[in-house]
RNA sequence: GCCGGGAUGGCGGAAUUGGUCAGACGCAUCGGGCUUAAAACCCGAAGAGGGCUUUAAAAUCCUCGUGUGAGUUCGAGUCUCACUCCCGGUACCA
C-alpha cells in the first residue's frame, strides 16, 4: 500500500514549524557546538538538483548530529548580490533589489519543499544594508591597515560584462560568468592584499586534513618559487634592468634580456632607445592581443632595443635587450635574463632571432658509482634524411638492447674523428656529414659485461648520411657478430633506445630539447667545474644579487564596474586622496538613481545623489567611489555574521566567535578551491591579524561534494535537454526519496560525478513503502527478540560512523539491509518500529515524523536520541582454513582460540587433510578470528 | 607539458590496518508465485568460461577474473615499479 507523501510531508513541515524545532541556541553550555556549513546560494530563484544535492544531503547530516546530542548550528543564507539581478534590470527593466528580494522569498518556498533543518533565525542576505553594512566595515579596517590598496596595475577586463575581474575569475583566457574573452588593461582598481599572506595560506595547508586535490590545488595557485634577483646594468646609465630568476646558476650563460612590453622602463624612451618608434608599434600590437591569443599562439614575437645594452652581472659582456610578449609584466620583475641554452622558451626566441647560445651547465646522468673509472667517449647518432630513418645497433637484452653508436675516444684522438671511426668500424658507413654536437655529458653506469663502474665524459654527434658508400676494410672483425645493425624510423628508435646516456642525446640533437636540469657548471669563470646545484647561491654573491621569493597568486582586485555590488566605503578628499567612510555613515547605501547600462563606466557615477550626499557630508570637492565590490568579498566572511546575524553594533559576536569557530565541516563545490575558499581563508587570518576573530583558518574539515550528471551520463544543460527537475520527482515520488536517492547515489565525501537514474527516485519510495508496511505490522510486545537487537545496533553504529565520513550511500544501504533484516518476522515489537523511524529520521525526516506519530511516540522523532547499543562481542567465529594461500574449509573457533588449536581442528577438516597430502605444514599463519593458512 | 584524482559486473557503487567466499546495497535484466489479466507485491537467478553426473535440472567441482605488464608476500582490488586510458586543476610563471 502506497503511502501519501503529499500529505504526510505538508504536516511534518507544519508541525516542526510550530515546534521552532530547528532553532539553535548558541550559547547553550550544555551540549558539545557543531558548525555544518554548506555554502549559501545565489538566489536565481531557480532551485536545481545541484542544490537539492548540496543542501538535502548535509541535512543529513545537520540531523544525525542533532540526534547524537550535538549543538548543531546549520545555517543558510542567500549570496545576493551579483550580476543576473543587473542583467535582468537591463534586459526587463526591473529593480535589481526587487528582483532580487523576490527571488529570495521564492527560494525560500522550494527550499522548504525539501524538509531542511535550518535555522532561519540566523539567516543573512549579502544585499541587506544590516549585512553590507559589515561588508564595508570590514573592508574600511583592511584599507586602515593597509592590505585594502588604491595601485595601477596590468588587470584583466570583460568587454561584455563591461568590468574588470580577478584572476581567478579569468578561466582559459575567458570569463568565468559570460566566457568572453578578456584583455589586460592598466588602470587603477581596489585591491586586497592577499599575497601579502602567500606564504601563510601556504603554511596554513599543511595543518589541514583536507584532501590532496584540494590543498594541491591551492598549492599550484600561488604557486611559489625560490630563486634570485639579479640586477643587469646598463651602460652609459644610471638605469639597470632587474630580473627574477630561479636558476642563477645559468648566469654565466645569459645572452640577452628581454622585458615585457609593459615594463616601465620602455613606457617613455628614458633609455634613448634608437628605434623607439618601432618598439612602440610592438606594444601597442601586442597589449591589442586577448589573454587567450597571447597564450595560444606561443610563436615568438620580439623586437631588439636598438642603441642600448646590458651587462650581463657575471662575465661582463654587454649583450642585447629585447622586448618580447613571452615574458609577462605581471611575474617577477617584469624581465628576465634568457638562457637559451638552459630554457626552452629562451632557446625558442633565440633561434628565431639567431641569438648565441652558450652552454654553462653540463648534464650529469646515469647512477653515480664507487671508484668509478674515467673515460672519454662518444656517442653518434646517424640520421639517413631521405627515409626519415635513424641507425641503431642491437645488442640483444644482455647488452643493453638497442643503442645508437657508442664508443671510446683514444688518447689525444679529436672527439668528431672519434665518431667518424666508430660509425665505420661497427657498420661500415663513411659518407657523413656533421651536423650538430652536444656539450660534454657526464654519464654513470656500470657495465656489467666488463664488470667495471665507468664515468663517462660524453659528446654526443648527429650526423647525416650521404650515401650509403661503406668501406667494409674499416669493419671490425672482433665486434663482428654481437650486435645486428639496422635503419628504424625516428619515432621507433625514440620509443625503443631507453638507454639514459643514448636517450639524452636523441633528445638534444633530433628533437632539439635544451638542457633545463642541473649539472656541472662549465664556462663559468671560478665556478666552473662545481655542482651548479650546490654553487647556486654562491654565484648570488658573486653577481651581486639577492635572493628572492616569488609567487605566482596576485592581489585580489576587488574593483567592479557594476551596479548590483557592496559600495565600496571610500570617498576622494579634492586632492584625489582616497579615505574610508566613517563608521556613522555605515551602511553606505547604495544609490537607486542610476542608468544601469553598462558603458564601462561604473554605474554608480551616474548617480546624482550620490555626488550630493558626499558634498554633504565631506564637502565641496569631495568625490564619491564609483565601484563596486567583488561578490567574493561578500562571501568572505559570511559564516561568522551567522553567529550573531541581527547584531546591528558589531559584525560578529566575540565570545560566539571564539566558541564556534573554526567551522567544523564546511562542504561546498570544487569549483570554489581557489576563488571563495582561498579569499575566505586570507580574510580570515587578515581579521585574525587585526584581531578582529580568533582564528586564523576559518574551516577545520572541507569537503567538495561531486556533481549530479542528466541520466545519459553528461553534463546537465538546457540543450541537451537532460535537466533533471526535482520539482518533478518531489511531486511524484516525496522528498524524502529524492533526498535518500541524493544520499544514495554515491560518496559524498569525494567530487565524483554521478548520473541520474529514473528509476532511482522510484525505487527510494518502494524501500519508503516497506518501511511503512513493517511499521503497519507494528505489535506491542515488551521482547525483543536478540537477532533484532542486533540488526538495530549493528545498523545504528554503522549509519553514524559512515555518516562521519560524509559516506551516505553505505549509510542508506545499512538501512536497507536492516529493513532485509527485519522484514521476515510474523511479528515486529513496537519498540524496534520505533528505533527504525529514529534511524530514518535523518534521511527521510517527513515519513519518520508520521511514523513516529502512528507508533505512538511522543513529541517530534527529531528531538530523540540517536540509538547506542552494544553489538555483543562474538564468541566464536568461522575462520577459513587455507592450504597454500587457497581456500580448503573453514571451522569455527573460539575467537580466542590458540594456534595450536585451530590447527588441530582444522586438520580434522578432509578437504584440509587431503590438501595437505599427508605432510606437515612448513609454516602456519594464524590471524585469530580471520584466517589460517597451512604452508606445506 | 606539469600537478592531483581515478579505472571493480549491463549501470551507480561495496569491500577496517593486505586476510576466507571479490562484487555489499540498489537499478536494469531473466525465471517463478499471486491474479481472469495487468499493475503492485512476494520468492528466486545472475562475473566469465569449463568439467562430471543426468531425460533434464539442481547440488557439487575446476579454471580465469578488480585497466595492462612485472614485482613484494603464506596471502594483493588494497603495497612497489613501469605503462595505457579517463576526469579535474594549471600552463610562455623565468
């Protein structure tokens, strides 16, 4: 019989409404605090499966908790502010705050369809003046203390959303809101000093115990490296070029400098550059180019500065200055010393403009060895042009496999010469042309079939084959035979020649790879000869330069050029200088005579009242700010306004703030891993510096919960026409089996992705139905029978440790095997019908509410306690008895039983017996109450 | 390219610290029951292959099986190494 989830869920939700059931009280000193923090939506007033999925699950939890004697505090609140509610005002004509207000209340109404256990009291709304208010007092004290700053900077411009954005919010070159591709400017913006905490953010991950993928994430996003700034003078003037560079141990081997077309030295011809002209056509060119053009295209640009030149630190010499888009002006110093014989990008450029490459670092390779004995060798790589082939020498397995030509170069014999004789004595070859050699490779390796560490000084040839003419007098006689001498194709002797030494020339010569790793320094003055490795610092000194930390995150640029945003609190004094609102003024209102559309200009600067409400409070002269906040600065810190919502004297409360923070468990989506949940953990421990909260990371566990696919497995989207609508499945099937079918369908303690079944919801409100069917054949008995008991306890404790883990699927599997269980009896004691509708509570809270009430029980089954029973410990247990690592029998022992026992018991066991053909075991494993395994 | 995560039946997914039987739980599938019939419900089957017996079936037995190949171990989905593919992040970051 079906039962009539319309219904039965319509009165749940009345009853817990007249019940205030949800509402936490935060200083109740009785109970152990609990922070569950889901993040709050923007209200498009549009709920979809993402939400049900992110909001219905956590309930879950938010539940369980509760029911285990937790002070849960689960809050929800709506992240208001932000661009549809602008574009709706362009496109419709609407008031943004109506539009928005409207969306939020009806929200509300979908959100309360799942059957959520928030507590609205605490409620916050990011666009409310008692909200933004905060906003703007937060932001003033950062601006107080200087990590709010007014700078010119390179930024990242939407041309459609008509606004500037942050680096995170550029995704592939595109926005990340309308996918438009974004330009850089130069202007002057708002921003937060975040990298001022690079290294604390850093810091603060190695305490967390949140995924790799998370913190990695976060890692490679502020990516920090360690390296040098060296400075580069330049002659005839008081001016010098200062780079960044991790490898000053390549110094030696600078032969240019190149800086980014919007390094300053080259905005005004300061240096007397003799073609300026055509060095600001470069410019110009290039800042014309989208972020996505520079990066995909990576062909090399540049155009030499002529007139002027620098002095590389180290050797002296005066070599040329480019200017060149590859370097960016946003990285470092905004110049870099090339290397081209030690970078690829560098090695590029310089191939391309026919630059000196100089080799300062030779390769090390190979294991190193003890007492290793020295030897000058070659190896030659031969490359027959018109078939696209390369010749290589068997060796067979024992020999090291296939090579190019190796060999040893004699006393006083010239390297190249050596070669030459190599390739003729073991294939015959002699009409060659030398095309390329590599610097010398020093390469470690024992060679077994001379039973002899050897350290070899290699150089390695390329060749190009002119004619097959061979000279067969020249063919070796003794090597003759122990290895087979054949032509492959390129791409077949790069997969098949794995021998390190051999490798690394192929590399170099064919595919034109440089040298990036380190060595031994040649060509470097004093230094040569040395581990570049070890002399790295030492060359720091040399050169004058000092060392250097450099991070790739920027300032967070929190200027917006929109309506729909926080004000920022800033006023201009008739000098232009910026100074903070004064707290009385707060909330800084937003204005409503504005001309929404976007012109690129802010908005706001349309407004009239604004201009006078600053010439009336500050005066004549004084200017207003014109943006806006970046939403993310709303986000910032919204889970400690929970704690004290309606405090219209402070944004938070203290003593609140010190009892509930950090936030136990904060799940949310991937996608946040470096936009909201990086600029929340920096405001924190920025407020934390001010000493403003009392924590300096905001959130003790993290979990990104996966996305909800269309049931053919892709990506939801209007399209494709694979929108699921929950709404729909609600109406059908109840609540409760879309929120135990969420629950179901996968980990959620991992950001998997998971399809939507059709029959999945359906096949929730069958299990629904059994458990009103065992419920209907409910009987009061005072006994329980032992194997219930056991099923409960079992069921309770694994539901509650699984729910620990954010592991809901087995969860709901544990009821269901409890209901597999339970079901068989003639007859079920009220008492454990009772104990399931508790056990079901969390995840379907409508249905376990109705049951309660059937069964008799009093008040809501919300406010009961989560069931603990001690699963009797077992006595004797089958253990499996295995002959050789497989299975034979099994018997059944005491828990406690001795080796010897099992082993005698076993033994009676025939199959066991005959396994053992008569022989004694050799050795016994014995894992008490697990397994024994007889090894004859 | 680099970093991270992953690969288990037709599908989603289970499997404490390496410990029997891999494949819990569910979906889809198939067979049966109930019914005049259908739905609902109930019972049952099921990784792949094979052998024996038999009219047939079942029980029973054997081999292989957690992306591929090697290894460590008494024992590997779980550990190590190499590789393939998929997903996510990031990318001219000096």
């Amino acid at each position: 019989m079906a039962y009539d989830h319309r219904d039965i869920e319509k009165k749940a939700q009345e009853k817990w409404a007249s019940l205030d059931l949800y509402r936490a009280d935060l200083s109740d000193e009785t109970k152990e605090p609990y922070y569950l923090l889901v993040e709050f939506p923007y209200p498009s007033g549009d709920l979809h499966i993402g939400h049900w999925y992110a909001f219905a699950v956590t309930d879950i939890y938010a539940r369980m908790l509760r029911m285990r004697g937790k002070n849960v505090l689960f809050p929800i609140g709506f992240d208001a502010f932000g661009l549809p509610a602008e574009n709706a005002a362009i496109k419709h004509g609407v008031d943004p705050k109506e539009w928005t207000y409207k969306n939020i209340e009806k929200m509300k109404g979908q959100l309360a369809s799942m059957g959520p256990s928030f507590d609205w009291s605490k409620e916050v709304v990011a666009c409310d003046p008692s909200y933004y208010q905060w906003t703007q007092w937060l932001f003033a004290k950062l601006f107080e203390h200087g990590l709010a700053v007014h700078k010119e900077a390179p930024v990242k411009w939407c041309p459609k959303d008509q606004t500037v954005l942050a680096n995170e919010q550029v995704i592939d070159g595109k926005c990340e809101r309308c996918g438009t591709e974004v330009v850089e400017k130069r202007l002057t913006q708002w921003f937060l000093k975040i990298t001022d905490y690079a290294e604390r953010l850093l810091e603060g991950l190695e305490k967390l115990p949140w995924r790799n993928e998370i913190k990695d994430a976060q890692r490679a996003w502020i990516g920090k490296s360690e390296g040098a700034h060296l400075e580069f003078s330049i002659p005839n003037s008081q001016l010098s070029i200062e780079v960044f560079t991790t490898r000053p141990d390549t110094v030696f081997g600078a032969t240019y400098v190149v800086l980014a077309p919007e390094h300053t030295l080259i905005q005004n011809n300061e240096l007397g550059i003799t073609n300026y002209g055509e060095i600001q056509e470069y410019i110009k060119r290039t800042a014309q180019k989208t972020e996505r053009e520079r990066s995909e295209n990576k062909e090399k640009t540049g155009v030499e500065l002529k007139g002027v030149s620098a002095i590389n630190p180290a050797t002296k010499e005066e070599i040329p200055i480019y200017v060149a888009d590859y370097v960016l002006a946003s990285y470092g110093t905004g110049a870099v010393m090339a290397v081209p014989a030690h970078d690829e990008r560098d090695y590029e450029f310089a191939k391309k403009f026919d630059l000196p490459v100089r080799d300062v670092i030779e390769p090390v390779t190979g294991t190193p060895q003890k007492n290793p004995e020295p030897r000058k060798s070659i190896v030659a790589v031969v490359i027959d042009r018109k078939n696209g082939t390369v010749l290589t020498l068997d060796w067979g397995p024992a020999l090291g496999g296939k090579l190019y030509i190796g060999g040893g170069r004699e006393e006083g014999e010239d390297a190249a010469q050596a070669a030459m004789r190599e390739i003729a004595e073991e294939t015959g070859y002699t009409d060659l042309k030398l095309v390329s050699q590599t610097s010398v490779i020093h390469h470690s390796y024992f060679a077994y079939s001379k039973n002899v560490a050897r350290e070899i000084e290699a150089i390695g040839f390329l060749f190009e084959l002119n004619s097959d003419a061979k000279d067969e007098q020249k063919l070796e006689k003794d090597e003759h035979g122990k290895f087979t001498v054949s032509w492959l194709p390129l791409e077949q002797a790069e997969r098949e020649v794995s021998e390190t030494l051999h490798r690394t020339v192929f590399e170099r010569l064919v595919l034109g790879r440089v040298h990036t790793g380190s060595g031994v320094l040649v060509d470097s003055g004093e230094f040569s000869g040395r581990n570049s490795e070890e002399a790295k610092w030492d060359i720091v000194k040399y050169v004058g330069g000092e060392k250097a930390i450099n991070y790739r995150l920027r300032d967070w640029l929190v200027s917006r050029q929109r309506y729909w945003g926080c004000p920022i609190p800033i006023v201009y004094d008739p000098e232009g200088k910026p100074h903070t609102i004064p707290a009385e003024h707060l909330p800084w209102l937003l204005p409503t005579d504005v001309d929404f559309r976007p012109t690129g200009e802010a908005p706001l600067a349309s407004s009239n009242e604004l201009r006078e409400r600053v010439t009336k409070i500050f005066g004549e002269g004084w200017t207003p700010e014109y943006d806006t906040l970046d939403t993310f600065v709303d986000s910032s810190w919204y889970f400690l306004r929970y704690l004290d919502s309606q405090d219209a004297h402070d944004f938070s409360d203290a003593a609140l703030m010190k009892k509930w923070m950090p936030v136990n468990r904060y799940s949310g989506g991937a996608e946040h891993t470096t936009l909201h949940l990086l600029y929340s953990r920096f405001f924190t421990k920025a407020l934390y510096d001010l000493a403003l909260v009392p924590v300096d990371e905001p959130y003790a566990e993290r979990f990104n919960r996966g996305i909800i696919l269309g049931p053919d497995g892709q990506k939801m989207s209007k399209s494709k026409g694979n929108v699921i609508n929950p709404d729909e499945f609600v109406q059908k099937y109840g609540a409760d089996a879309v929120r135990i079918y969420l629950a179901f369908i996968g980990p959620y303690n991992e950001a998997g992705s998971y399809p939507w079944s059709l029959d999945g919801v359906a096949s929730m409100h069958k299990f629904l139905e059994r458990v009103v069917r065992l419920a209907e054949r409910s009987q009061d008995m005072s006994e329980v029978p032992e194997a219930m008991r056991q099923s409960l306890a079992k069921a309770s404790a694994k539901v509650a440790e699984d729910g620990d883990r954010f592991k809901f699927n087995t969860g709901v599997a544990a009821l269901m095997i409890l209901m597999n269980e339970l079901e068989p009896a003639a007859s079920v004691p009220n008492g454990v019908c009772r104990e399931v509708a508790v056990m079901l509570a969390p995840f379907a809270p409508h249905l376990a509410e109705h049951l309660w009430e059937k069964l008799g029980g009093e008040g809501s089954v919300h406010r009961q306690a989560w069931p603990v029973a001690e699963i009797a410990a077992e006595t004797e247990k089958e253990i499996v008895v295995q002959v050789n690592g497989k299975r034979r029998g099994a018997v059944t022992l005491a828990v406690d039983a001795s080796e010897a026992d099992a082993v005698a018991e076993a033994l009676k066991v025939p199959a066991v017996a005959n396994a053992l053909g008569g022989n004694e075991p050799k050795r016994v494993i014995y894992v008490p109450g697990k397994i024994l395994n007889l090894v004859v």
